[in-house]
C-alpha cells in the first residue's frame, strides 16, 4: 500500500464529495452584523479582523469573510456573546 492513497468509505467531506484521504475542515454557518443594533465599539474588529471591518463612510462594522473554518467557531461565538448591541447573528 505505500504511496497509494487510502479512501475511507462512508467518509464525506462538507462539499459533499466522498474522502479522498485529505482532510477538509467544516465551516461555521454564515453570520452578519446588523448595523441597527451595532454600537460602533469595534470590539470584533479588534478580536477577529480577519472576519470584520468597519463600512467605509460610516462607524459601524461588518462581517465582509464569513467563510471562515470551524477552528474560528469557539473565538466567534465568544465575540457575539460579547457583543454589547447584540448585532452579530446568524444568517438564517
């Protein structure tokens, strides 16, 4: 078996293509900030840039990456629980 790739069976990958032997990692599901509730602190700018930035011409922020790998999940729900307006929710 050495250099042939091994497929394990019944294993789906979250495109929902069968395994090839690589791993892939899950997404976490889609977020927004609603700007009517955001209170322009800047704090999931600070936390997580990668994800957020403020919208230009105004003070409050947005999620502009939402695909972000669910190794992103624990730091991303900590910041919505932070979140003093309540406006990062997910997208339904």
């Amino acid at each position: 078996m050495r250099g042939e790739r091994v497929t394990l069976p019944g294993v789906v990958s979250s495109s929902g293509n069968h395994s090839t032997g690589e791993t892939e990692m899950a997404k976490v599901p889609e977020f927004y900030v609603d700007p009517d509730l955001c209170t322009e602190c800047n704090d999931c700018i600070k936390a997580m840039p990668q994800a957020f930035r403020k919208v230009e011409d105004e003070e409050v922020a947005e999620a502009y990456n939402t695909d972000l790998d669910e190794s992103h999940l624990p730091a991303l729900q900590k910041i919505m629980t932070e979140c003093p307006g309540h406006a990062i929710l997910w997208r339904k």
